[in-house]
C-alpha cells in the first residue's frame, strides 16, 4: 500500500471522529462556554438551562424563540439587578419569567450572572428560599425549649435607669410572677369570656401586663408630665379594650391584637396630656410629620427650610404650615428664672403688658371725662340721659335711637330731634375747644 493510500484513509478516519463528535453535540444541545463562575452561579445556570429546555417543549409551536445571541433589553437586566439588590438575592423563577429563551441568551445569561456576583446578589432557586424560612421558624422553636423564653421575658421587663424607682421595681416583680400564656390557652379563655367569665378577663390581662410594660418603655421621655408608671396606666387601659373585643376565631395571637390598642391608648394620652394646651390628635400626627419633613429638608439644603419649602414637600398651603409652626411651640411659663444672677429675675418681668392702661393714658382719659361731664352739665336732665344712652357713656354700650325711645316712651324720630338739639349746645359751648385735643 502506498504512502498517498494510508495518508487519505488516516484523513478520513480524524473527519469521521470529528463529524461524530459534532453531531454529539448537536443532540445533546449546545454546550456552555465555560467561564469563571462560582460553583454555586455554575449549578443555577444548570437548573435554568434544563428547566427552560423543558419549557419549550411545552410551548405551543406558535410561539417562536429568540435567535441564538440575541441580546436582552438593558432595561430588563436593571431591573432585575434593581430587585436583586434591594431584597440580596433573586429567584430563578424570576430569571425564567424575565428570560422565557434561557437557552437562546447563554451569553447574556452568563453576563447577568456575573453581575449579579459582584454586587453580592445570590441566585437562589424557591425550594432554598422555603428551607430557610422553615430552619428559621425551627431554630425559634429550639430557642423557646431551650429556655430563651425566660430571657425574653427578662429582656422585656429592662427599665431604662432614668425610670427605675422602687415602685416600678415592685410593680414589675408583681406582674412577673405570672406566667405566659400558650395559644391554646388563649383561645380557651378567650371562649370564657363571651360566656361573662370574669376570672377568664382577670388571667388573660395580667399575663399580658409585661406587653404593656414593654410598649411603654419606648415612649419614656416623650413627656415631661407623664412617667413611666402614668404611660404603664394607660397602656393598661388599652389592654382592657383589647380583652373586651378580641376575637379568636380570626386565627392571630392576642399580644398581636392587643399591641394596636396599647400603643393607641398611650399616644392618646401623649396627646392629650403632654402639653398645657392640648392638641387635637389629628393635630399631633400633623405636627410630627411637619417635624419629620423639617429634619430632612435640613440635612437635604444644610440650613433650615422655608415655609415654603416645607408646603410643597407636604403638599400643605403655607398658610397651613405657618399655623402648624405656630401650635408646634411649647409653651414657656412666666415664672422661668431669667440668667444666673441671685435676684428674682423671672420671665414675667420682661414681658410688656399691652392691655394695662399707661399712667399717662390714663390721667387723659380722666381729664377727658372731667370735661365731658362739664360740658354736659349745660343741658337738660332729660338731654344729659339721652346723649349718655346713645352714646354709652355710662355702661360703654351705645344704643339706637329706636331703643332710646323705648327707654323714653317716645318716637325715635322725636330722640332724634332732642339728639339734634342738645348737640348743637354743646357745639355752642365756651369749653368745646378743650375736647378738640383728644
């Protein structure tokens, strides 16, 4: 055999391998550029690219697929970034709703993955997402039977220092005595009370006084006027409202239920007793959220907001925001000490009295009224009581000429001309002059 011979038939037999591997690979589906992936992006594209396979067998045929390559829209791809980024991981079920085509885009794919992995987002399919939340609620569970409950229970009852008295002190040792109580047990006395049981009402409130001590924790200082033990109190009441109108048949704990009403019934009483000047509820949500809005906009400009500014931001008229500054003020008391000095310096002692009459005003108004009653002493007994009752010189109250003559048993068109008369004496008269220079 020739040298050409075996040369042509060796060709021949690296084509065939060749072809065959090919065609291999035409059954098998296109293989995957490999690139640096962790292990972890590496099986997801693996769960996606058989899932989307078996996703396009069950699409009807009228649907076509995307051209090999095709690349997805910029704005899809920052959207599931966006998501990914905001929650720290993205499902793959996401992936494939997003990208129907997983095995058409492998390239873009791969470059979605690659930008997820840096920005530290976790592919993650919903069998991981369901094992986490089962192993957290397991692990709680673990945590109650391993006696975490007692340190809960020890956490909750924490006064801050600038509360703690002897009274809080005795009042939190009474409430601990009691045990917590189990869902079962709730609705079992929850069942109770529909019937009137009292002593069911009485259990079910006293193993829940610890919530309300927790609660009110978290509005000390709030308040000059209300102490802990005045926030205990009213969150109390709250409690009792909660007990009357719990229904167990909605399938929630009662501390769930009842946390809404505690906390209502003390920032009701925030509101109501927190100032001199009550203000109305509505009033107090309006004024923290002006409050609010006035933070932000001073750490957004770096000086403080015009009114203006804070009434588009709150969608307020300026009017509006100009009243609400003004109810917003505390209230100060005229008997504040003024400076460090040792005299009695109060507040009260710098303020101007606006409506306290001035001695010189009123050593005028008694020269005026010394000339009024000279000037009147010129006419008639019955033209001096008329002119003062028109006029209000006596009682301050001036009165119509219908009224006038009522008093007198005549017309008011006959006052009139007595009105008439006696003002053109007193027009007449030598000390009129006088009464010009008031």
């Amino acid at each position: 055999m020739s040298k050409k011979k075996k040369k042509s038939q060796k060709f021949l037999r690296k084509k065939k391998v060749v072809s065959n591997r090919k065609s291999r690979k035409k059954k098998a589906g296109k293989k995957i550029k490999k690139r640096k992936l962790s292990s972890f992006d590496r099986r997801s594209m693996k769960k996606l690219l058989k899932r989307g396979r078996l996703n396009a067998k069950k699409r009807s045929p009228a649907k076509k697929v995307a051209k090999m390559g095709a690349k997805l829209p910029q704005d899809l791809v920052a959207e599931l970034i966006a998501r990914g980024r905001q929650r720290g991981f993205i499902t793959e079920d996401e992936i494939m709703h997003a990208i129907p085509n997983v095995e058409q885009n492998i390239k873009e794919l791969e470059n979605l993955y690659e930008k997820l992995e840096a920005i530290g987002v976790n592919v993650m399919s919903s069998g991981d997402i369901i094992k986490l939340e089962t192993d957290k609620i397991s692990h709680d569970l673990e945590e109650m039977k391993a006696g975490k409950k007692k340190s809960r229970k020890k956490e909750m009852l924490d006064v801050p220092e600038e509360a703690s008295s002897d009274l809080v002190q005795m009042y939190l040792r009474e409430i601990g005595r009691v045990d917590l109580l189990k869902s079962e047990e709730e609705v079992s006395l929850a069942k109770r009370i529909e019937k009137g049981d009292l002593l069911a009402k009485k259990k079910i409130t006293e193993a829940n006084l610890r919530l309300v001590v927790s609660i009110a924790k978290k509005y000390v200082g709030r308040s000059h006027n209300l102490s802990l033990l005045d926030l205990i109190q009213e969150g109390n009441i709250g409690l009792f409202r909660a007990v009357e109108k719990f229904d167990y048949r909605k399938g929630y704990k009662f501390s769930t239920y009842a946390t809404w009403w505690i906390r209502q019934a003390i920032t009701r009483a925030l509101a109501d007793q927190s100032r001199t000047i009550r203000i109305p509820v509505h009033m107090v949500e309006t004024i923290n959220k002006y409050t609010q809005v006035a933070r932000r906009l001073v750490q957004d400009l770096g000086r403080e907001p015009l009114p203006e500014e804070i009434a588009v931001e709150m969608g307020l008229e300026v009017d509006k925001i100009r009243h609400i500054m003004k109810i917003s003020q505390e209230t100060v008391s005229l008997e504040t000490s003024v400076g460090d000095s040792d005299e009695d310096s109060v507040l009260g002692d710098f303020i101007e009295d606006t409506e306290t009459i001035m001695p010189n005003q009123s050593a005028a108004r008694k020269l005026l009224k010394d000339h009024i009653v000279e000037v009147l002493d010129t006419l008639t007994p019955r033209e001096q009581k008329i002119l003062k009752i028109r006029f209000g010189l006596e009682d301050g109250v001036i009165h119509t000429l219908e009224e006038v003559g009522q008093e007198f048993g005549v017309t008011r068109e006959r006052i009139r001309q007595i009105e008439a008369k006696a003002l053109e004496k007193i027009r007449e008269h030598i000390s009129i002059k006088k009464l010009k220079d008031y």
